[in-house]
C-alpha cells in the first residue's frame, strides 16, 4: 500500500514495479484470517492488469475497498481505508461542485468520529474530505484536534492549515506550518543528515502564502532565502518540487516585483523531468514578470515554454495538471497582450483564465493558486478603469480565496474610484486588520484615503 498513495500522483514505474510485487508475494504467502486475506485482495485489485490507466485503477481499488468495508462492518480501519479510496476516486475524476464522493467519504468518518475522536486517519482524511472553499468550515473541528493527536508527526501538524488556508486564518497556519517544518527538519538531521525535509519545504510554501497574505514580507524573505539554499531533500519527490518553484514565485509576484519574477530560475538539482507540472509555475511567473515589468522577449519566451509544457500534459493519466497549466497560460498570455496594448483580447484571455479556473479544484498539495486568475481579472479591469467590474471581481475572489491582502487592496482602491465609499471603508478596515495594523508598503498607499477621512 505504501507504493501507491490513493490521492496523490500515480506511482513511477518503479513504485508500481514494488507494489505489484509486494501485493503478489502477500497473496502467495496466504493469510490466516479472512480479514487479512481481504486487505491483501483489496490493494492487489490496484495492481491488476498491464494496459490500465491509473484512474481506472483507483476505481477497481474503490471497490475492492468497498467490499472490505462491507463484509468487515465492525473493521474501523476498512471503514476509514474505503473513505480514503472514495477521496481517490474523487481526485482522480472530472471536478465535481456537489463534491457527492467528498460527502460520502466523511459520512463514512463522521460515522466513527465519537468512537475514535483520536484517530490520526479520521481527522487527516475529514481534512481532505473539506478541503474546498464550499466545505472547509466543516472541517474545523477536525483540524484544531489533529495536531494534538499526532504532535510528533510533521503531515499532522501541517495538515490543518489546509482548512486554515481555506478559510483565511492566517495566524493558525503560521503556528502549524512552523511547528510541523520544525519538526520535518528534527527528523531530517536524524535520517538524511544535511539534506533539507521536503515535509518542511511543503510547510515552507504554506507559510510563504500565509506571511504574503498578513504583510509580514520580511519573515516571507527569510524563506524565499532559505529555500534558495536548498541542495539536497530527502525525497526529492512532488511536494518538495512544488515548493521550491512556488515559494519564490508566490514571493515575486504578490509583491508585484516584475523585474524579480521575471528573473527567476529553477532550482538546480531537482528533478524537474518528473514534474513538469511544478517547473511550470516558474515559467508563468517569468512570464507574467517579463510582460508586466515590459520585457516582453522573456514574456514571450516562457509563454512558449507554458505552451509546451501545457501540450505536453494533455491526456496524462491523474490529476489533470494540463488545465491547471492552461489557466497560467491563459492569465500570462493576457498580461502579454495587455503589454502590447491588445486590451479586448487581454480581457478575453483573463476572463477565460478566470472561469477555467472556478471550473476546476486545487491540487491538495498546494494551498492555492500561485495568483488567483479571477483576482489577476480584478486587476486588470481596475487598470482598464473599470473600477465597479473590478470590485465585482475582487468580491468574487475572495469567496473561494477568501483573506488575501490583494483582493483587499485591490477592492479597496476599486471601490474609492467607484465612488462607494462604505465599501471602500470596509475593505481597508479588513486590509488593516488582516496585517495587524502594520499595513506593507506595497499596499499603503491605498490606506491613505482610509486614515485621511
């Protein structure tokens, strides 16, 4: 079971390779109990055939697991592994609002949450079960008890700032992503000495949104720094790659640094090739950088990259990372012609950049987009001067990303070239409050109306 991991990626050839083999040699060596003998059966139906895509084996794992659950009633564990392989039928499946296989799976851990309130399982799983803007407030609960039942452990302790993210407390995910990269790099000395935890990296770009988001650029510096001096993981796997592409472009653009974003480079010793998907957020970053900053030659380069990249990722077995690329390339190639004065069709691109993207879920590694596509939309209305559309737009991105200190900046400035001036107050009043009263200078000349009245 461990060489497949139901709602990440698929596993390598080489994990599918080990899995196969462990779950045949199980079933060769026979079990005592009919429940062992179900477990076995249960993962080798993942493992069965040559010429089968990965999402058709999560559905065949599903409802093996289903029948485990079914025939062991009273099994706690086979209740709360069917859940889990509901969550990967979800994952790999077409985006679903209704989130129907989400609701069953935590229906399933709802039912065992008083008899196990300190199951790690339950509560990890309840997370992703909620992890949407739609649903995360029902997974608090389960979020402030996870890392005390598991304070050891650095996913436990970051795991709740899924939720916290969704729901822009900031101040908690700050407290469970130190807590848990702490933890991740006591481990790392002890097993991979001098190598960095891609358990702290994944807490890394969690913490990096978090401190963008409350204005504390110099402490979301610090990791932009320490990220640059990574050499080597002790897995080099996704999370890590995600983080390392994301931690500085997150730190570029929410700055609205161009000429920083457009400079950026992959980290060197990453095993890109694997995750072209990660290396992508790199080129959208250069892009978006090179176009708003007016080197429109890099612009131009790295949307061709994107491009690439996009085609490359069409018909991939998985999580469909091919249009979440096409949602970058839209927005980059809308800040493009916005560059080059093509406005219709930069309103056109970004608009399309923004329904793609409420069309589809995040991935469950990252905590949210590099930028917001309807926010960058709301950005480019406002400089198009069309500060209503905008602030109808910052409104909108702030219900499924809801607390980030743009969309407030920006709604703030929109509503006071609109003239609506109560909702101006209330935006910068929020945008106090979401920095703790020490508003970034990126973002203060949109107070000054506020202080002046």
């Amino acid at each position: 079971m461990t060489y497949f991991h139901t709602i990440w990626g698929p596993p390598t050839e080489d994990e599918f390779a080990a899995g196969r083999t462990a779950a045949q040699k199980a079933a060769a060596l026979g079990a005592p109990s009919a429940r062992e003998r179900d477990y076995i059966a249960g993962i080798a139906a993942y493992y069965q055939g040559d010429a089968v895509a990965h999402p058709a084996r999560v559905v065949a794992y599903e409802k093996a697991m289903a029948g485990v659950h079914e025939r062991n009633p009273d099994d706690h564990e086979a209740a709360i592994f069917h859940a889990l392989a509901i969550l990967g039928v979800a994952y790999n499946s077409p985006p679903d609002k209704t989130y129907a296989r989400q609701k069953e799976a935590a229906k399933i851990l709802n039912g065992l949450l008083a008899v196990e309130p300190d199951h790690p399982g339950i509560a990890h799983y309840m997370i992703h079960s909620f992890d949407y803007p739609e649903l995360a407030e029902l997974a608090l609960p389960a979020a402030r008890a996870y890392a005390k039942i598991a304070p050891s452990a650095p996913h436990a302790l970051h795991m709740p700032s899924h939720i916290f993210t969704r729901l822009g407390m900031w101040k908690e995910s700050i407290e469970s992503n130190l807590a848990s990269a702490r933890t991740a790099q006591t481990w790392a000395a002890r097993t991979h000495a001098g190598a960095t935890a891609f358990d702290a990296l994944h807490a890394m770009d969690y913490l990096e949104y978090a401190y963008l988001q409350t204005g504390q650029d110099a402490k979301a510096r610090e990791l932009v720094d320490n990220v640059a001096k990574v050499t080597s993981l002790d897995v080099p796997q996704f999370a890590a790659g995600y983080a390392l592409a994301a931690v500085p472009a997150r730190h570029a653009l929410e700055r609205r640094a161009w000429k920083e974003a457009s400079a950026l480079t992959a980290q060197p010793t990453f095993p890109w090739e694997k995750y072209p998907y990660a290396k992508a957020i790199v080129h959208f970053a250069r892009a978006v950088g090179g176009a708003r900053a007016g080197d429109l030659e890099t612009a131009r380069q790295d949307l061709t990259t994107l491009t690439g990249i996009q085609a490359s990722l069409q018909g991939q077995k998985g999580f469909d990372w091919a249009t979440q690329v096409e949602i970058q390339r839209r927005a980059a190639a809308a800040w493009l012609a916005r560059a080059e004065k093509k406005d219709a069709e930069a309103l056109t691109l970004m608009r399309s950049a923004a329904d793609l993207e409420d069309s589809t879920d995040k991935h469950p590694v990252t905590p949210g987009s590099i930028l917001p596509a309807r926010e960058q939309l709301a950005d480019l209305l406002a400089e198009l001067g069309q500060p209503a559309a905008a602030l109808a737009e910052y409104e909108t991105s702030l219900r499924s990303a809801p607390g980030r200190l743009n969309s407030y900046d920006g709604a703030a400035r929109a509503a006071e070239r609109a003239g609506k001036k109560r909702e101006a107050k209330v935006f910068h009043e929020r945008l106090v409050a979401l920095c703790g009263g020490s508003v970034p200078a990126r973002a203060r000349s949109a107070m000054t109306a506020a202080q002046e009245r």
